[in-house]
C-alpha cells in the first residue's frame, strides 16, 4: 500500500507567493493543513472559523514560521461574518488574490425521510449557502483588485450517490453547481473558479470515526484503488495548485483528489 508524504516531506515551490488567500473551515484538518501549505508556498493568508481558539494557535504556529497571517472568528452561515472576513483581508492587506472555500459539516446517517428540519437546514446553511455568501463576498473583492481564483470544496459525494447521505450529498452537488455557474459568470473578467472533490480524508473527525468503527474504514479503503484515506496535505495540494497561475487555464474545473474512488 503507497504510503502519503507528511507536510514536511512536500517542496516549497514558491505557488503562491506573494497572493492573499482567504480560507474559510482553516481551524482543523483539510482548512488548516491548507494554511500551512499555503503559508510555505508563498502565500499571505486570512484564516476564518468558527473556533477562535485554534485559529489562533494556527496564527502563531504559522507566523513562528515566518508566514504571514491573521484570523477571524466567523460563521460562513451568517452572512455579516462572511463579508467581515472578506473585508478583514482588504484592511490588512489591500487586496484578495484568491480564496479556499472549505468550511462544512456532516450530515450524521439516516435516510431521506429521517432527516429532521433543523438537519437539512443546518446543513443547507453551512455547505451550500455558506459558499455562496462567502464567493459573493470573495468576488467582489477579487474583481477589484484585478484577477484571481476561488477554490471551492465539494467532495466525491458531489460527483456520486450514497446510502443515508442525501442531505450532505445535495449540498456537495450544489458547490459543483455554484462553481460552474460562476465559472461562466466571471471567467471572461479573469476570475477563475474551480471545485476539488475529496474523497476519503484522514482528518481528526474521520480518524476518531476509523478508531470507532474499523469496519468502516476497511470498506472505504477497498473502494479506493489506492487502498487508504488521503491525508488533508494532500487535498490541500490540489487547492493550492488551483489557485495557483499554474492552474492559469483551468476554470470551472472539479478536481476529484480521491486515490481513484471515482475512476
């Protein structure tokens, strides 16, 4: 079984240097993996999440390694903290060169008919609108700063079906949508916008969910060709690529980092 590089082991080519990224979701796993990233390619970022304690033990891990970064507590639900974030890097630093849209939450099991009110309205809040606010935040400000480009999180379950997951899935289908949508929109104007599609990812909520049940996690390794759950660097290596001028004619893009779930 191929084993995954830690952060430390992954060259610093310089992707991102010099460009202020937002990150919403930054505090924990694939959010925070991608601060570091980011941080070592280059990059100035603005960290959001709602736990304003580990934002700002992130803060200082990044700027004791040199980095540039600040924070703000923030829920990407609420449509005042999505603009406030989006604005705090405009005070900061003047402009916005791009943004990592991460935050979400799970579903919980249970089929369709199951699923509370206050379920699907949670979800709905944070995975789908809470997108949504904050691109409509993000591109204002990109486009006046120039050019730039918003990576968004969907996941494979964007891309697929699943048992006692339609709510989650649904959000994940509709990030793939608000992606397109402003890929057509803003393109012509030099805003990029592009969506990556995890699929199995070893962060600490999915870790605990291995511990808890094996079973699961051997069924999920055997559905991945690669036999293993992707490390949060991991994903975070492909959002940094698309963010990146390398990535300068890819636009309306869903990048499955999956180790071949959905091949």
């Amino acid at each position: 079984m191929s084993q995954a590089p830690s952060i430390d082991q992954v060259p610093a080519r310089g992707l991102l240097a010099e460009k202020v990224i937002v990150i919403t979701g930054a505090s924990t796993g694939i959010g925070a993996d991608a601060a570091r990233l980011f941080a070592r390619e280059g990059a100035v970022v603005v960290l959001g999440a709602r736990s304003e304690d580990r934002l700002a033990e992130l803060t200082d891990e990044l700027t004791a390694m040199g980095a540039e970064a600040t924070y703000t507590a923030m829920d990407v639900s609420r449509a005042d903290d999505a603009q406030r974030l989006i604005d705090s890097a405009g005070q900061h630093y003047g402009r916005l060169d791009g943004a990592f849209n991460n935050a979400g939450i799970s579903q919980g099991g249970g089929a369709l008919a199951d699923i509370d009110e206050d379920t699907f309205d949670r979800v709905l809040a944070v995975n789908l609108k809470g997108v949504w606010l904050a691109m409509r935040a993000e591109i204002k400000t990109v486009l006046s700063s120039g050019s730039g480009a918003i990576v968004n999180t969907s996941s494979v379950g964007g891309l697929r079906g699943g048992q006692g997951l339609a709510t989650y899935l649904a959000t994940k289908h509709g990030v793939i949508g608000l992606t397109r949508g402003a890929a057509h929109d803003y393109g012509r104007y030099g805003l990029r916008v592009n969506a990556i599609a995890p699929g199995t990812t070893l962060t600490p909520m999915m870790q605990a969910w291995y511990e808890r049940d094996p079973e699961v996690g051997a069924r999920l390794d055997a559905a991945t060709p690669m036999r293993r759950g992707g490390q949060p660097m991991e994903i975070a290596q492909g959002a940094a690529w698309l963010l990146s001028d390398s990535a300068s004619y890819v636009n309306g893009a869903v990048l499955p980092i999956d180790g071949g779930m959905t091949a």
